[in-house]
C-alpha cells in the first residue's frame, strides 16, 4: 500500500535539510567539478579512437561526469538513513503507521532529487566551461535518465545502510562499490577501448547504460540502442526498489 | 476493557531469555510502572508491545488491537518516548512535530492547532522555530514527550522518561506526565530504574528483575510488605543500658548497636519517638542526633531481589543504611 502523504513528508524533510546544509552541496559538487575542470580541459585535444572527431572529448566527458555525480551522490544517500538510524530517528519513523515501502518510496524520491539537483548544477558548469546543450526537450528528457540512475545507487545504498550500523563500515563498503562502477562505466573513456575481458564486467554495470544513454540523448553518440539503455535501467531500477524494500522490511531497527 | 492486556508474553536472544512469560493487564487511564534494574527486559517489553519486535511467544492486546496480527491499527493509537533520543536534530522543534503529525495523516488546520497546544503543554512555545541541535537535554526530552502527544494517543509508553536529566528537569518532567495523564485520560506505561519516579508517578508498579514480573502492586501496596520504620541514634554514654532498655518495649522489633549508633527497627516511629528520649533521659543518656526513615521502593525491592538496584557506593554510611535495610525486611 502506497501512502503519497508518507513519500511527500519524507521528501519535504530531505529538501529541508538539503538547502538548509550548504555546506554539503558544494562538497559533493567539488569531487566532479574538478574532474570536468581539469580531465575535461586537459585532455580537450586527444583524440580517441572510435570517437568522431566532431564530438570532441570534453563534449564525451560531460554525460559521463553527470553520471558520476548521480553515482557518488545516490550512492552516500544511504549514508543519512545510517545518521538516522545512529540518531535514533529511524526508530520514530519505523513506529509510525506508514506502510515500509511508502517510507523506502519516500527516502528514494528525496535523495534521487538532490542527486539530479547535483547532476544539473554540473551540467550548468560545463556549459559555462563550452558544452553544447542540444535541445530543451533533450535536456528534459534526460532528466529522466538521471531519475533512473539515481534510483538504481540510492537502493544499493539503501540495502547496504539496512545490513550496516556504522558510519565508517558504510563509506569504506561503498567507495569499493561505487569506485570500479565509475571507472567501468565509460564515463571517462570509450569502454569499447578496454580489453576484452574488463569490457566484459563492463556490461554488468549499470552506470554503463546510465551514461551511453545520456550520451545519446545530449550529444547524439551512443553505443547501444536508446531504447536497449533505457529498459535495462528501467527493469532494474524497478527491481532494487523491491530489493531495498524487502531489505528494509526485515532490518533490525533497534 | 482493558488498555493493554498481556498473556505470557516471552522473547529469546538466541539462548538468553530477555522477557519470561510475563502477563499483566493496565487498565484505560492508568499510569503503569515497570521497575528495574538495567537490563532486566523492560525496554523488551516495550519494543514488543510497540511492535518493533516480535515476540518469540505470548499474546498481547494493545487498545484492542491483537499483537501480530493488526500493527498499523497499534501504531496508530499508540505514542512512544524512546530511551535513546529520536529526534532530528538537523530540524527545528516545530518541523520536527510536523513531520511527526503529518506521518499520522493529521489535516493541515488540525495540525497547526494541536502543534500549537502539545507546545504549550511542555513549555517549550517559544523555542519552536530553533534548531533541535540547540536545545538541552530536558528540552530535547520535552519536545519528545510532546511529538507523543499529537496524534492523541491512547497508550503512551515512556521508556526511561528522565534518565540522564538533573533533578529539576526530572521533577517538571514528571509533572508534565502527570498533568497529561489527568487531563487527557492518556493511559501510560513507563519503564524507569529510579525508584522515586515508579513511587512518585505509578498508580501501579510491576518490579521485574531477570525478564520476570516478581511483584505487581500499588506502592503503598508494595511498601506494606514491609515490617516498620527505621530510627538511627547516636549515643553520648551507656549505649548497653539503653540498648536493653528499649529492647523491653513491645513496639521495638529490633535493636542493632554499632559504636556509638544504635538502630532501631519499629512500627510507628511518629508516637514513639518522645518515649525513646523519656527513656534515654531516665537512664542518664544523652542522645546527640536522631535519624529516621519510612520505608522506600528501593527497600522492597531489596526484599525482593536480594539486591539494591543501583551499585552500592563503597562508603561506610552506605553499607551501614544497606545493613539496616536488610534488617528491616526480616
């Protein structure tokens, strides 16, 4: 049973919090800025192969620094649910009448909007360092990806912040996580450069659809099939919603 | 019918039996206590008539409601203050509230009025709009007790309401329980370690110790397990002579000279007290200080588990009141 009042309550509180902690955007924009500053910059001029030269590299970085971004910011969501739980918050949200999965549904909708917040603020920025953004509609559109991809690594966080107690155990498990899936995704490279066996692993990551369908859709160069993208984030992101549920269901609160 | 009735209610750790087949019953409006020492299940108890727990086995019925079988319809009646803190303190007071009310599906206008009131109740009106992270300990504590009150409870469970408060917040905190508790019939159940506060607040009181309901009772009930009051004297002169002399009298159960002390066990110390100095000032002894007390909760609990519920401090005083004690409840 879906409560919309439970998610919106839950939403509000995140939003809240999120504008009222400046402190945290900018530290979760600087890791990515600086990567569209100086990778993007500095390898302005190389050539990849496989790559038409009339994209340009920093035109391929900046879909997949956008998904880096949805990443690493998804991914820390279920870091405030571990603060929540440490505060005894979670308690409180747990002994009121709201249906679980209405409370997972809430805790995804807040964090999966600060992460596509984050991921427009990059975009903005590399407008401002000479991206060409297609279309309104384009741009529209892919927000809906960022929506999926945030979906999917807000719900490995939040499987991981069920199993785990402590602040520390949760950032170490999760960089080890979040690190190989950044630099399988192809957001840095043509994935189609690695050898055969690492390109292998490749196809196993989600943020590989995640950035080839942004790519597709903001500078008109993909790998796969728009479509191909977009129903294999969709299927999963719909399966690690009923994961984290289930996950959440049967946690230890106390 | 009852608020809360609980049938053999049991839950395991694995091999460790945190909660033994306890059953009670509280009745609508009651202010119930479970008294004991840390650790002998009453936060068990609770989690599990709150519904974050389940019990290995025994049933339960909270404002109707049977446990395991209808938890939304609980949740909504019940109110909990949780040992730990359970606020967010990256909010303020007053957002804080929201939250919880609009978690219950309390309307907007409706909201508003009943934030506005469960303020008033614990004082804490004009430091709505502040920062949780900014308060006290008593003032996070009271805003707790207030995010309680707003979806109007029946039952209301506190679990260790004032442990780790001074005692002037303790006392305005007991207050604000009592007064809800009479003013809005609210049924509540407390846990506490703190003998005064069961004393103080509980209609009634369950003493438990090792997952066991070992006593149930009034405190007055409780406390007339007990066999008579205690006086403490201290003597300048013969303290054998008058030690016999008081000996004699029927209403003395007991005398325990130690030094220059002499303890005495007797029942109504009020009417007697003037024949013990008649006594002292025809044997020619002079009494230098008097001491007296009525028996506490903590005494009976003494009787009951064989042990204080706190750690003894190791000083003399102590373990001479400890050995009074023990005497008194022979």
């Amino acid at each position: 049973m879906i409560q919309a009042r439970v998610i919106y309550v839950l939403w509000r509180r995140e939003m809240i919090k999120y504008f009222r902690v400046r402190s945290r955007i900018a530290g979760a924009i600087g890791m990515p800025a600086f990567m569209l500053i100086f990778q993007g910059m500095g390898f302005r001029k190389v050539e990849f192969p496989g790559l038409p030269a009339s994209i340009g590299y920093f035109q391929y970085l900046v879909p997949g620094i956008i998904g880096m971004t949805l990443l690493f910011t998804a991914a820390y969501a279920g870091m405030s649910v571990i603060m929540d739980k440490q505060f005894g918050f979670l308690k409180e949200v747990m002994v009121t009448p709201a249906s679980r999965i209405s409370i997972v549904l809430g805790m995804i909708s807040g964090s999966a909007t600060t992460s596509i917040i984050q991921a427009l603020i990059i975009m903005l920025m590399s407008v401002l360092l000479g991206f060409r953004l297609p279309l309104i509609h384009a741009v529209l559109f892919s927000i809906v990806i960022m929506a999926l991809i945030s979906m999917i690594f807000i719900n490995i966080g939040l499987i991981l912040s069920s199993l785990l107690k402590d602040f520390h155990g949760f950032s170490t498990v999760i960089n080890f996580i979040a690190f190989p899936l950044f630099l399988l995704s192809g957001a840095l490279f043509p994935v189609s450069n690695l050898p055969a066996p690492i390109r292998i692993l490749s196809y196993f990551d989600p943020l590989t659809y995640g950035v080839d369908a942004l790519r597709g859709i903001l500078i008109g160069h993909c790998e796969f099939s728009i479509v191909l993208n977009i129903s294999i984030l969709l299927t999963l992101s719909i399966l690690m919603v009923c994961a984290s549920s289930y996950f959440f269901q049967r946690a230890e609160i106390i | 019918m009852s608020a809360i009735i609980v049938k053999e209610l049991t839950k395991k750790f694995g091999e460790f039996t945190a909660v033994d087949s306890v059953s009670f019953s509280v009745e609508p409006g009651e202010l119930f206590g479970l008294l004991g020492p840390n650790g002998a299940g009453k936060t068990t108890i609770i989690n599990m008539l709150t519904t974050l727990l389940l019990p290995t086995s025994g049933e339960a019925e909270i404002a109707g409601y049977g446990l395991g079988r209808d938890p939304d319809s609980i949740r909504t009646n019940i109110g909990i203050i949780f040992q730990d803190p359970s606020l967010d303190i990256g909010l303020t007071g007053r957002e804080n509230l929201e939250f919880h009310a609009m978690m219950y599906n309390i309307r907007s206008n409706e909201r508003k009025k009943r934030i506005q009131e469960v303020f008033d109740v614990v004082g804490l009106t004009d430091k709505a709009e502040i920062l949780v992270e900014n308060y006290s300990g008593g003032m996070k504590r009271r805003l707790e007790i207030a995010r309680g009150l707003i979806h109007y409870p029946k039952v209301l469970f506190l679990d260790e309401p004032t442990l780790g408060l001074d005692a002037q917040t303790r006392r305005s905190i007991w207050e604000y329980i009592r007064n809800l508790n009479r003013n809005y019939g609210t049924c509540v159940i407390l846990t506490t370690h703190y003998m005064e506060e069961a004393d103080f607040l509980c209609d009634r009181i369950a003493i438990i110790d090792h997952g066991k309901i070992i006593a149930l009772d009034t405190p007055s009930g409780l406390k007339s397990r007990l066999l008579g009051d205690c006086v403490s004297l201290t003597i300048e002169g013969r303290i054998d002579l008058i030690a016999t002399a008081l000996g004699e009298k029927e209403w003395v159960r007991e005398v325990i000279p130690d030094g220059k002390t002499l303890d005495l066990i007797l029942s109504d110390y009020e009417k007697n007290i003037p024949e013990i100095f008649q006594t002292a000032s025809n044997l020619g002894v002079r009494i230098s200080s008097i001491n007296f007390s009525k028996p506490s909760l903590e005494d009976v609990f003494i009787r009951l588990t064989g042990s204080t519920i706190r750690e003894q401090e190791g000083s003399r005083k102590s373990v001479r009141q400890e050995r009074m004690r023990r005497r008194m409840l022979r």
